[in-house]
C-alpha cells in the first residue's frame, strides 16, 4: 500500500491520498526524491556519470527554475493534446467570478479542500485547492463532459482506471539543462511511461462511452519504445544490465576473470605469509580497489609489495603483493573502461527519454486532470452532489440544499469519518429557496444564529461549485442564475490601523458594490445597514438595495430592522424571507420561508441565554407596547403559516397514498380482467371441442343405423340432437345464468376484489358500484347482493355450467381501514373490529392508513399493535404505497 497523509480539512469525506514522494507504480524502487538517491549495493562505484551531493540540484517543485511548460508544446505552440490546450486557452481567456475577498468571505478554500481530499496526486490537489471559478460557459460546458464521461469510466472499472502517481516523476522532467539522470530515476520513467501507455490504451478502449477522453489519448503519443530502451538496459533497481551493450557484458566478463586471477594470487601470497607468522587475518582486504594483505608493522618488509594503507593504531600495514601489481592494474583499467561504457550508456537513455518528454509531460498532464475530475466526482458522490441548472433569465431555486462545510461540521457525508462525527449530532437542515426572474432582491430576518449567514454563504458557494464544473449538494431540480461575478460582505471587518469601524467599513464595500455591480451580478450582504442609527440604517440600506436592483443585480441580504422589512414588502422587485423559529422549544428551526418577514425573538433569546427574568419584562416595557404587539402579530403570522405549510404537505401525502391506491386497484381490476377473459376462451375451446367430438360420435352412430336398415325417424331424431349442439351450448358466459337483479343504493359484495359496496348506477349489463370511496365500473355479473337485501334470484345450482355460488356465509372484509380523523380509543376500537374479523378468513396483511400530521395517532396505533399478539409485526409502507402515512400489519393466522 502507498504511504498516506492526512488532508486537513477534509477528513470527513475522502481517504487519505498519497503523497508524491513515492516513486510510481511498477518503478520497483522506493526513494524520495528530494532527499537524495537510492543506496548503491553493488560493487564497484555507483553506476552514474552525474555530480553527488550537494552540486546535484534538488527538485524541490517550489524552486522557480523548472523547465518551462512550453516544453511539452508543437513548435507552433500547442499542446500535444488537444483537450489540454482546449482547457488553457479557456481558462486564460475566462475572468475571475470571484475576487480574493469574497472567495475568502465564502471560505472558497475549504470547500476545495474538501475536494482536493479525493485526488490521488498531490500535484492535483494542488490545482483544485488553487482553482479560481471563471465565468466561461465553454470552459464550464468542457467540464461538465469530461464529467459525465468520467462518471461512466468511474462507475464501470473504477478499480481498473490507470492514474500512476506522476510527482516524483515530473519533478525529474522539470530539471533545468540537459537531461542527467541515474540509473534508478531512469527505472521511474520508464514506470511511468508504461502507466500511460496502460492509460492511453484504456481510454481508447473506452473512446465510445468517453468520446473526450478517448480523443485525448488517440492524440497521446505511445512511450513503449522508451519504456522498452529502459527496460532492457537497466535491472529493476537502476543498475546498468549486461543486455546493455555487448561491449559492457564483454568488460564485465574480463572483470571477474582478472578479479578470480588476483584473488588467487593474493590468497597464496597470504596463506605464505599466515605459515611465516607475518599476518593472522582470515580474509583478503579491499583498500581503494586494491586486494591487500594485513601485515604486523614490523613484517610488513618480510613480503615484497606496495602499502596501500596502515590501521589507526599504526601496528598493521595493508601491503598489496608485488606479483600481482600489474594483474591488478589491468583489473582497474578494465573497470575505468566499464564506468566509461556505462557513462555512454546512461547518456544514450538521457537522450532518449529527452526526446520523449515533451509526450512524458502531456502524458503526466492528462493524468492530473483526470485526477481533478475524478475528484470531483467521487466529492460529489460523498455529499450527495446533483448538477446545477444555470438559467439565463435570473431563476434562483435551492431544492434540499446543503452547505458542504456545514455537513463536515456535522458529521454528514461517507466514510468512518464522517459516521464517527454523525454521532450525537443535528443534522444539516436543508435549504429550500426559490425567486422568480422579476424578484431581484430577497431580504432574510429572523433569529440570531437562526441560519440568515449560512443561507447567503450556501447561495454564494453553490454559483462557485456550479462555474467550477462541480455539483452541489442539493437535489435535481436546483436552478442558479447564470452570473458572472459574485460580491460579498458577511461579518466584521473593522479596522485600527485603517482607522476603519464596522459600519465604516461596510460602507465601503456597499460603495464598491455600486460601482461594480452590472446585470449578471450576484450581491451577498450580511446585516445590510447594521452598525447605526436603525432608521438612517434602514434608509441606507433600502437606498442602497434599489439601486442595486435598477443595475440589474440579483441581492441577498440579511437585516433585524423592522422598517426596512416594512419596505421591502411594498417594493414590487424585492420579497421578505424568515428563517424558521420554535416558539415552544424557543429554539430557531434553521429552515427558510420565502414571502413573509421573520422576528428576531431577541427577549426569546435572551431568556434562552439566562438573562434575569426582571430584567427581561423592563426590556420588554422599554421596547413599547407597539413594537411588542408588531413582533407579536408577525409571530403569529409565522405560526399559522406553518400550520398551513404543513397541511398542505399533509394533504398533498394524502393525496398520493389515495393516487397510489387507485392506481394499484385499477391495475388489479385489469389484471383479474384479463385472467378473467383468458379463462372463457380456454373454456369455450374446450367446449367447442367437446361438441364437435359429440357430433362425430353421434354422426358415426347414424351411419351405423342406416346401415342396419334402421327407421328414418331414428335418423332424424339423432340429427336433431346433433344440431342441439350449437355454440351456445359452449358459451360458459350465455349459459343458464340469470344475472342479479340490482337496484341503486343496493349494497353488494364483489367477490374477486374482496370489497363491499353501494350500487350507484345500473345499465345494460354494467353495474357503478361506490367502495372505499373508490367507484367501479363493473360487470353485473362479477357482484352479489349481500345477505338480506333484496331477492335477485342470482343463486345458482353450483353443478350447473359456467354457474356460480357463494359459499362464505362470513362478512367481506376490507383490506385496509382509513382512521384518520379518528382519536386514539376510537381508532383502536375500529382496527380491533377488522382484526377480528380478518383472522377467521386467513387475511395475514392489513393497511392502516393513519396520516401524518402530529404523529400522535400513529405512535397510539403503533404502541397498541405492538402489544397485541394477534399481530406478527407492524412497519411503514413503500415509497409508492403511501409511505409512513400507512402501516402495514401483518397478522398471526394459524
């Protein structure tokens, strides 16, 4: 597994990546660059030509004297890939959405780190960490394909999806000079030049479902061959291979053979010397390449020979033999011939990997921005991100939205992480926002630290990660204006050294804005006119919101001034918004209503806060009966429309649960129909040839009366019967049956729906029968008068043809009873009636449907059935059978 370090910030939502000390895939050798070069293990100096230490140049990626990117573009200056060209141009032709201030107000580089978290490359989270939204709809439109691409490549072979790490690998790239790389650096180009060449094969592969990508790598030029070079001269650890050159295996071999001669030599020289007393060494030693044997100081002249060395202590020489001085030089000789064979070769590599870099870095390019995309991506599948719409007209719509450093606040997201901070905390209350193209501005009120700050900064963050080329987290339906700039002032900026006060410096940003704004401007105000007088604040600011709103801007402000929610609601281009408030909890609810103003609930608060409780009744005298009574009325305001909100909600779930139920009977009533027709035909086919068997039978038996000279009118009273069986007496349908007689407000059964009914209408054979609150079109004969109604004379002997009979002498019941509007013991007493009676007939399902509402009648239902052991379990029904507004009891039947 690759080493791992943690990416702040982002520990929520993504695994941590790799860094980028480690060599790529398949190199075979683990080395960080930066801090000097593999340990050398063979014998012999290390295999390079290059300066060590410190004249080699680091390649630290901060140092501002890399190769200039211009290095890997044609001579006419263009990519060699056409996609990374494309992507450059548009991003140094697109302007900025966003300046240093507002992208630091909107905490821009936390979201990015949140998505730099799930690149694999440093270099690439590097990028995204550094990207700057641009207002370009070619360069966003670009984006968004290369996603959706990626998404299908993702979600097919996410495993399979080649991204080599390119750091180390493009820090070699980027040296100045001629290339000089050694041995083990080499064996990391030639990893990577296989990685994308397994990349680029890929991605061709693929080129039908990812028609960008795959043009991309058809426009990369193959790196096998370089790879191949490499490979054949240089062993998985950087060493130079005898396949190298036949001159180097040649002066190899030389090599050991003269090192065999003189080891030889030597040894005899010391096994003579070790007999004579002069040394008591077990082993020939090594000094500066040259075999030597220890000697005492004071025999060192007992053997003839050059001294090479002597110990620390000066009571041992190192004496190199006489006789083998000469086999000894021709040795070094021989590998001063290798160095130099080997130097040649490693210039020859260097040559050839210079040749390929131009398409090494293009190569490593492409793999950073599949990276960048890939990240995004795999981001947006751990908050739960949907494409954003931008709409050319101004339409702004939030649908559940979520702001992505408020879920890594809370825990929200994938991962251990973010399960591990999901425990014991709220959950981010989603976003719910929409204005229409003529409603240029939207002032929020309400509580302190009731969610008006977040709101403003979840617009503004969403408009980034949309011109990003990113998701957002939110569902399918959000709309964003389509803008090209977004201006912001959220929090406290005052000043000493600029000698600056809050509301002095918030003026200067309003100032600013004035200037600045134009039609496709989004402006961000938090406490729009705060830090003064309220009615010259509230003056400021609504004069500063017009003309903000005549400029063409679209405006988002915050303000607990109540004048200034008075003008906002006369105002035809600007609407009021209130950030939800408990006034029984006295807690803020965090969710936003558009079209009514909210209250600060400032006394609310502060008795929250532990303020005393005198202190707060003098506040509440001091602020004057009138205001108490404005906020009091704007309170109630705010509670009877969300009485009403939720029941219209609560009406609206109702309606799908009966949508849902009629659709599930009109299914059923076509499909029993159906059988319903299937099984005449069979019956009738079988009838049919039932007959035409019976004719044949009785046609040979009046060949065989004539032939025995039998009466005529024998003959013809057999024809008689043969005509009798014509194709009514096959039609189950026509056969004996007399339909029952029914008249309207009749209450039947229908036996095949299992349902009891009213008859509303009766004509020609067809029947309009009312049954839980549903009305069916039915055939006369598929129902039956209940049990003391009327005589309809429909009772049938059961060994009649095609007859029928009810034999069930029990009451029909219902598969689901309706108890909303009912309270808790009456419910009861109803549901307890239908379990009594279900069991008997082997019904095991029965659905309550109990409604939403408050809850209560669903948690007294659920209790009871939980307690009841006629019952084997209770549970909320499917999406598309009512949800949790229906329980589906299921029955103990024996």
């Amino acid at each position: 597994m690759p080493s791992t370090a943690p990416t702040p910030g982002a520990a929520s939502f993504a695994t941590r990546r790799p860094t980028s000390t480690r060599a790529p895939a398949g190199c075979g050798v683990r080395r960080t660059i930066r801090s000097g070069r593999a340990p050398w293990t063979g014998s012999g100096p290390r295999p390079t030509m290059w300066p060590t230490g410190p004249a080699r140049r680091s390649a630290n990626p901060s140092n501002g004297s890399k190769r200039p990117p211009t290095s890997c573009r044609t001579p006419d200056g263009r990519m060699m890939i056409p996609l990374l060209d494309q992507l450059v141009r548009l991003e140094e032709n697109a302007a900025p959405v966003v300046g240093k201030r507002t992208s630091a107000l909107l905490e821009w580089d936390a979201v990015t780190a949140q998505v730099a978290a799930f690149c694999r490359n440093d270099r690439a989270a590097e990028r995204i960490a550094n990207r700057v939204p641009k207002s370009s709809p070619p360069l966003r439109s670009l984006r968004n394909e290369l996603a959706d691409q990626m998404r299908v490549l993702d979600d097919r072979d996410a495993a399979d999806l080649p991204l080599c790490l390119v750091g180390s690998v493009a820090e070699l790239l980027e040296r100045p000079g001629p290339m000089r790389l050694d041995g083990p650096d080499l064996i990391c180009v030639a990893a990577a030049a296989e990685d994308l060449d397994v990349l680029r094969d890929f991605l061709t592969a693929h080129r039908s479902e990812a028609p960008v990508w795959g043009d991309a790598a058809v426009a990369m030029t193959s790196l096998g061959q370089v790879a191949g070079a490499l490979r054949r001269a240089l062993d998985p650890d950087g060493r130079i291979a005898d396949s190298a050159s036949s001159r180097l295996a040649a002066l190899r071999r030389q090599v050991d053979s003269r090192e065999r001669e003189v080891r030889r030599e030597v040894g005899a020289a010391m096994e003579k010397a070790r007999r004579a007393g002069w040394t008591t060494a077990e082993e020939v030693t090594l000094r500066g390449d040259r075999f030597c044997i220890p000697l005492r100081s004071g025999d060192s002249r007992r053997l003839p020979g050059i001294v090479h060395d002597r110990s620390t202590t000066g009571a041992t020489l190192f004496v190199e033999p006489a006789g083998v001085v000469s086999r000894a030089n021709a040795l070094v000789e021989t590998r001063l011939e290798i160095s130099a064979e080997e130097a040649r070769i490693l210039l020859e590599l260097n040559r050839a990997v210079e040749t390929a870099a131009p398409a090494l870095r293009c190569g490593l390019q492409l793999v950073l921005l599949a990276d960048e995309v890939r990240a995004g991506l795999r981001w947006s599948r751990a908050v739960g991100g949907r494409r954003a719409r931008l709409d050319a007209a101004g339409r702004l719509r939030i649908s559940g939205g979520r702001h992505p450093l408020l879920m890594e606040a809370l825990g929200e997201g994938q991962g251990d992480a973010a399960a591990t901070l999901r425990a014991g905390r709220k959950r981010v209350v989603p976003l719910d926002l929409e204005l229409d193209p003529r409603q240029r501005a939207l002032v929020i009120s309400g509580p302190n630290a009731g969610g008006k700050s977040v709101a403003l900064k979840t617009v503004g963050v969403f408009c980034l990660l949309t011109w990003s080329g990113w998701d957002v987290p939110a569902r399918d339906d959000t709309i964003l204006p389509e803008m090209d700039r977004v201006l912001a002032d959220l929090g406290d900026e005052q000043s000493i050294r600029q000698g600056l006060s809050s509301f002095s410096s918030h003026l200067k940003h309003l100032a600013r804005f004035l200037e600045d704004a134009g039609d496709h401007t989004l402006v961000l105000c938090d406490e729009i006119g705060s830090g003064t007088d309220p009615q010259e604040g509230t003056a400021l600011a609504m004069g500063v919101l017009e003309k903000l709103v005549d400029r063409g801007a679209r405006v988002l402000a915050s303000t607990h001034f109540g004048l200034l929610k008075a003008a906002v609601h006369d105002h035809p281009q600007m609407v009021n918004a209130a950030m939800d408030y408990d006034e029984q909890d006295l807690q803020p609810l965090f969710s936003l209503r558009v079209g009514d103003p909210g209250t600060s609930h400032a006394f609310d608060i502060a008795a929250r806060m532990g303020l005393p409780a005198d202190l707060l009744v003098q506040a509440r005298a001091r602020a004057g009966t009138e205001r108490v009574q404005v906020e009091k009325l704007l309170a109630d305001l705010d509670r009877r429309a969300r009485d009403l909100i939720r029941t219209q909600h609560d009406l609206e779930q109702e309606r799908a649960v009966h949508a849902s139920r009629n659709r599930e009977l009109e299914k059923r009533l076509a499909d029993i129909e159906k059988e319903r027709r299937e099984i005449l035909k069979a019956t009738r086919k079988d009838a049919e040839e039932l007959a035409r068997q019976g004719r044949r039978a009785i046609e040979q038996a009046v060949r065989d009366i004539r032939s025995s000279g039998a009466d005529k009118s024998v003959v013809r009273t057999a024809r008689d019967r043969i005509a009798g069986l014509g194709p009514e007496a096959a039609d189950p349908e026509g056969a004996g049956a007399r339909p029952p007689r029914l008249v309207v407000g009749q209450r039947v059964r229908i036996p095949h729906l299992n349902l009891i009914g009213t008859v509303m209408e009766v004509r020609s054979g067809k029947v309009v029968a009312l049954a839980e609150n549903l009305r069916l079109n039915l055939d006369v004969a598929s129902v039956m008068p209940l049990e003391g109604e009327q005589d309809t004379g429909a009772t049938r002997d059961p060994g009649a043809a095609g007859g029928w009979a009810w034999h069930d002498e029990s009451p029909a019941v219902a598969p689901e009873i309706d108890l909303r509007g009912q309270r808790g013991e009456e419910a009861w007493e109803l549901l307890d009636r239908l379990i009594d009676r279900a069991i008997p007939t082997g019904m095991e399902i029965v659905n309550v449907i109990h409604g939403f509402g408050t809850g209560r009648l669903r948690d007294f239902i659920y209790e009871r059935l939980q307690r009841d052991a006629r019952v084997a379990s209770v549970s909320e029904a499917g999406p598309g059978q009512g949800g949790g507004g229906v329980a589906v009891v299921r029955l103990k039947i024996r």
